[in-house]
C-alpha cells in the first residue's frame, strides 16, 4: 500500500479528470478513467523494472566470494551486504582482468590465474559453512525426512517449466516455431473453454419485475476492503490498489460508474477481455499443454463490480445447505472430515462402503444458457440478470506464453470464479 502522501497526491493528480459528463456513454467513461489513471501513476509512481531474475545457485554467495571475484554477476538473492566497499573492491577486481586482456603480458595472466584460484577457494568455503548446519540436521531423525524434501526441490528446480518453449502437438510430435507453438496453444484453450454439451433447454419462466436501488459508496468500500493486493492485474492494467489509494475519492468514481454501468446495463468493452497464464501442475512432461493450468486474470475494477453483485444477489437468495465451498464460515474441509468419520465407522464393523467423488468442474462447464432458469427460479429481478449476460456476451482471454500472446480466444461456457 501506498503511504499517506502519495495516495494523497495521486488523487489531486487524477483530480476530476474522470468525471465526465452526465449523458457520457459508459466505453468513453472508462476510457477517460482509465487513461487519468494510467498518466497519473506514472507521474506520481513511475514504472517498475520487473523483478531480477537468477539462473544459477547463489544462496553460497557471500561477501569473501564477491571480494574475490572480478564482478558482473546479476542476480538479487541475498545482496543485503552489497555495499562501497564491495563495489569498489569488485570493480578492482575487474580492472585486473581488464588490464591482462589489453596488455597480455605473462605477468597480468599470472595475476589474473592468481584471483581466480582465490576466488574458487572463497567460494568453496562460503558453501560449506553455509551448507554445514544441512549436514548437521540430516544426523538427526528430523533429517531423515527433510533429505526426500531436498530431493524432491532439486528435481523441481532442474526442470525449467517458466519458459518452456516448446510444446507437443495432440499426435505427441514436438513443436519448436513460435507461430505453431502459439497455434497449439490456441487451439488447446480454445477447446477448453468452449466445450460443447448436450443442448439443455431449461423452463421457461417469467421475468421477476421489481424496483433495485443504486450502489451506494457504502457498498463500493465494503467490496474494496474484500479485494487483495498483490494481484496481477488484467487488460486495462488499473490494480486494485490504485482505487485503495485514492480514499474516498476514488470510492466516489466507482460508485458514478458503477452506477452508469447498472442504468445501462452494459460494461466496458475492456472488462471482457481476460488473461490467461499457463502454469505447469507439477506432474508429466513440460511439454504437454493438458500438464498446465490456465491462470485467468481479470480486470480488478471488473472483479470489484462483480464483487458487489454477488453481494446483492446473496441476499436476494439463499444458498443450499449441501453447498460448502465459496460459502462464508464453510469449507470443503467440512465434508471431507465427515465422511472420515463416516469411513472409520464402517471399517470398525468391518461393513462396506460405497462413495463417489464427482468432479463437476462448476466454474469452466456451467451452460450459460440455465443462468436465466437459476435466477428467475430464485425470484431474483430481472435486471440482475441483464447485467450478468452482459460480463458474458463477446468475452474472450488472451493466453500468455513464453513465445508471446497469442490472438484473442473466444469463450462461451462457464463463469468467472
């Protein structure tokens, strides 16, 4: 979170930018709140660089180590002791080497040869003193199990599953360009999230007519507080801390949009637009598109409005008992206990037992045509229903890869989660 100064400057930067006229559309709207955002930020919070990244071991890496080495190492893991002194003496190390390279001399290889045993014996002591407390837990019976720990991390970490860039093709035949790989994975997403079931034609019901208020900025804080920060942002690139920031300015805005939406009942076209990340299970090959899952990352200010929905729409109807998860004061880990009992009941009597687990896979194969059937059947009013069609009307995602994005998806089945 931001401190108290420059939350209190980025909203006299953004100021009334986003206020825009009262017969102002809802797409011009967000474009204008979006860009004063946007300009506003990176005047007041610039532009990250994006995190360091390091390809080698380094936890061994000490002050003695960079004293011997001549230097040039990238890496931000443990640099806490980087300081003048390193720096200057690092970059005398460098000089020596620089200076063998332009004279060749005999003497300056010498020297050079010199520095780098050096270095090799510095590091090989900052290893061991690092690594000698691991040698002394694994004597103890604790080690014993922390040793498949280790194992286990190793071969984690030798696989390079952050940026695999080649995939399988569903034949099993390897892919290596980048325009097949972006193909293979449009085409494996795209299957995904457009699975075709049986037609279902649910009853029809009437409409429910009925009056709903406006959102209120009370409503808008509560939903705030419920939002996470550190969250990867979407396609218009506003994070959630931004409207944290701007107190009850910001509260202000959202409530005249979210209200402009509501009267509508259209969103901005940019909320429909998702991203999604493909993040390896951790089981099979690297190199099979079905060992990964797609990670959606939606616009916050999207995801704050349908917080606030899903708040209404609680309230307007109850939730079956027989329902554990995404309830509040529940959890899956309710039912699991109970059937345990369940079974050591059984196995007590020595009586059989017969269960099912069913996955359903709720979110990704809900047919979006039974949302009408369910709501109505609720008696909820008919103009929850117009808001909720339209998240889902045109939207599509985006599927991030280590050879670049890819064209837009279409997805027609399933709900946000």
């Amino acid at each position: 979170m931001l401190d108290e100064n420059k939350s209190h400057t980025l909203a006299s930067a953004i100021g009334d930018k986003c206020n825009g006229a009262d017969g102002e559309p809802v797409q011009k709207h967000w474009h204008r709140i979006q860009a004063s955002i946007t300009e506003a930020a990176k005047a007041v919070l610039g532009m990250s660089k994006g995190r360091r990244k390091c390809d080698k071991e380094t936890w061994w890496w000490d002050d003695k180590v960079q004293r011997e080495t001549r230097g040039g190492r990238k890496c931000d893991k443990e640099t806490w002791w980087w300081d003048d002194t390193v720096q200057r003496e690092t970059r005398v190390k460098k000089a020596l080497f620089l200076k063998w390279q332009a004279s060749n001399s005999p003497e300056d290889r010498d020297a050079y040869r010199l520095a780098k045993r050096a270095t090799k014996r510095a590091v090989a002591r900052a290893r061991r003193n690092h690594l000698q407390p691991l040698y002394d837990k694994l004597e103890t019976s604790e080690g014993q199990k922390l040793i498949y720990k280790l194992a286990r991390s190793r071969i984690k970490a030798a696989q390079d599953i952050s940026k695999c860039h080649c995939v399988k093709d569903p034949d099993g035949n390897l892919l290596s360009e980048d325009l097949a790989v972006k193909e293979r994975w449009r085409s494996y997403f795209h299957v995904l999230l457009n699975k075709q079931y049986r037609e279902v034609q649910p009853p029809d019901l009437p409409p429910n007519q009925g009056l709903v208020p406006p959102i209120t900025p009370d409503e808008v804080q509560l939903a705030l507080r419920r939002m996470k920060n550190r969250k990867a942002v979407g396609a218009d690139g506003v994070p959630i801390e931004v409207w944290k920031a701007m107190g009850p300015h910001g509260v202000g805005i959202l409530t005249n949009l979210f209200n402009r939406v509501w009267d509508t009942g259209r969103i901005p076209s940019q909320w429909r637009r998702s991203v999604i990340t493909p993040v390896f299970k951790g089981k099979g090959s690297v190199q099979e598109c079905g060992n990964y899952r797609g990670i959606k990352v939606m616009s916050h200010t999207m995801k704050l409005f349908e917080r606030i929905v899903d708040s209404r729409l609680r309230q307007e109807c109850t939730v079956s008992e027989c329902q554990y998860g995404f309830r509040p004061g529940h959890g899956t880990m309710d039912p699991v206990f109970a059937l345990r009992i369940v079974m050591e009941k059984y196995r007590t009597k020595n009586t059989p037992l017969h269960f099912l687990f069913l996955d359903m896979q709720a979110f990704d194969c809900v047919p979006r045509m039974m949302i009408p059937w369910a709501l109505r059947s609720k008696g909820v009013p008919e103009v929850y229903f117009d808001i909720i069609r339209d998240m889902y009307r045109d939207s599509d995602s985006v599927v991030r890869t280590a050879v670049g994005d890819i064209i837009p998806c279409p997805v027609t089945v399933g709900v946000h989660q």
